[in-house]
C-alpha cells in the first residue's frame, strides 16, 4: 500500500509538472510575438538565476571542484538547445516543439555508451531505433532535406542530450546548483553578449540566436513573468517527482507533456498534427517510455 502511495505520488507531481510545462511554452510562444526568441531566452533564464542565487546566499555551495571546461560545456550546450527550443516554440506549432525537445533521453543513452561506457540493453537499442524513425515521420525529409525547424528541433535534443550527459560526471564534483547556475547563469549572460554583437552581423539564418532587445511593455511582463513562474513549478514539481518515485516510472510519465502542449498549442492556434506527424509522435513517446523503463 505503502509502495502505491508513493508511486501515485510522483506520477501526480510529474504529471502536474507536465501540464505546467506546456503552459510555459504557451507563455514563450505569446511572448515570442513581441520579442525575439533570444530575449524570451534571457528572461527565462535571469529569473532562474535570481531564485537560485537567493539559495546559494542561504546556503553557500559546497564544491569539490575539478572540472571548470565540464561544467562550461554544460552551460553553454543548455543554453544552445534552449536557444533552438524556444525559437522553434515561436515558430512551428507547441507540441511539435516539445516533441523535438522529448528526444533528449534517446540522444542521452547514445552519449552515455560512447563517452561514459555505459552498457545498453537490447530493449535501449530497439528504443533508440524507434525514436529515430519517429524523427523521421515528424520532419519528413524531402529531396531538398530538413527545413529550419527540423534541424533547430533535433538540435534541442542533442544539445539537451549533451547537457544531461555532462552532468552525470558533474554531480561528482559540483553542487546541485551549481550547475544549474553553470546554464543559467551562461543562459543569462550569452544572450546580453548576442545582443550587443547583433547589430554588426547581418545574418538572416541565425535569426535563432541573434535580435534587437525590445523592453516589453504592459501586458507582455505579465506573459514573460509568467513564463518564469510556471517554468520555476515545473522544475520544482519534476524534482519532487523524481524524489517520489522510480526514475524510470516518472521519465515515462513525462511524455505526458508532449499531449498537454498539443492541447495547448491548439488554443492557442496551432491546427492538429497531420497522420504521419502523429505516428512520429507516437514513436518518440514510445521510444521515450522504452529508454526511462529500460533504466
């Protein structure tokens, strides 16, 4: 009974962190209207950097130390694929993006067997061959390759992927929070530096990560604080989750996040993903749930 308490509480955590996730998005893809991704991008991160530095100051880090290029790499491979993730929010509909974004735990078990030994199960390798061709269906490549947000989305993953790797021989030297500060931190001071370098490159293709820094005005503070606020119960509730229960039991139910931002984006505008996105949707979650069970 004991056991069932437990489980239905981290599944309830992670599913209300789900639900929160994708009202995020919604925020950024509002806020994205006003502004360039790159600045929704920053205010994302400054307020985590604010909550965390507020932490730090109750109860200062406890380092070993060790591995400063590690926990650069982490930070600026977060900031990258946050980059990616949240242009491709302002520009293709929710649920596609977050579905790009949930290929994360398939590009992790690659990296985890190549850079850190670890052993894959035939049941990881049949999930990795299922994400792919469920990449496949979502981006349907034609004679002329991936569009744009093709690319930009699986960047989101691999670049997360490459981030989660890293922390996993972080979390041996460096306290918790900081390196959630190396990428917040990172994701806070990249942007200012693109903001000022911006106006001397004219470079339409990297629109991702360039932009003129707009003050928002009236109603836009309240959808970038917003975005702060729902992203900050996100992670809080997913941290809880994981403290519930079995790590391979709440990385499933995290997939969760990709219907609530379909049903999301559809409020907002977005139209139903077509057949043959769908069943690459389908894929990616199956390919997820395998991945986090196989754990």
């Amino acid at each position: 009974m004991k056991r069932i308490k437990e489980l239905n509480a981290g599944v309830k955590y992670m599913l209300i962190a789900s639900f929160t996730f994708a009202i995020m998005g919604a925020f950024a893809k509002i806020a994205s209207a006003y502004m360039p991704s790159l600045e929704v991008v920053f205010f994302r991160n400054i307020a985590g950097v604010i909550l965390v530095g507020i932490a730090v100051l109750k109860k200062p880090l406890q380092n070993k130390g060790g591995k400063p290029f590690l926990l650069f790499f982490r930070g600026f491979m977060g900031f990258t694929a946050l980059l990616a993730f949240f242009y491709n929010i302002a520009h293709i509909p929710l649920g596609d993006a977050m579905t790009f974004s949930k290929t994360s735990p398939i590009f992790t078990a690659i990296f985890a067997w190549m850079f850190l030994s670890e052993k894959l199960s035939l049941k990881a390798w049949a999930a990795i061959g299922v994400g792919f061709i469920g990449i496949l269906f979502i981006t349907q490549p034609s004679s002329i390759g991936l569009s744009k947000y093709d690319v930009l989305g699986i960047f989101s993953g691999v670049g997360a992927a490459l981030a989660y790797t890293s922390i996993r021989e972080l979390k041996n030297y460096y306290d918790t929070r900081a390196i959630v500060l190396s990428f917040m931190g990172i994701g806070t001071i990249g942007p200012v530096i693109l903001f000022m370098v911006s106006p001397y490159l004219d470079m339409p293709e990297l629109d991702f990560m360039l932009g003129t820094f707009i003050m928002p005005q009236g109603i836009v503070w309240f959808y970038v604080i917003g975005m702060g606020v729902f992203a900050t119960i996100s992670q809080l509730l997913m941290t809880k989750a994981y403290g519930e229960t079995k790590a391979g039991i709440v990385g499933a139910v995290s997939y969760s996040n990709i219907v609530f931002s379909i049903a999301v984006g559809m409020l907002l505008g977005d139209t139903f993903p077509d057949a043959i996105t769908s069943i690459g949707i389908v894929l990616i979650i199956l390919a997820g749930i395998m991945v986090a069970r196989s754990k």
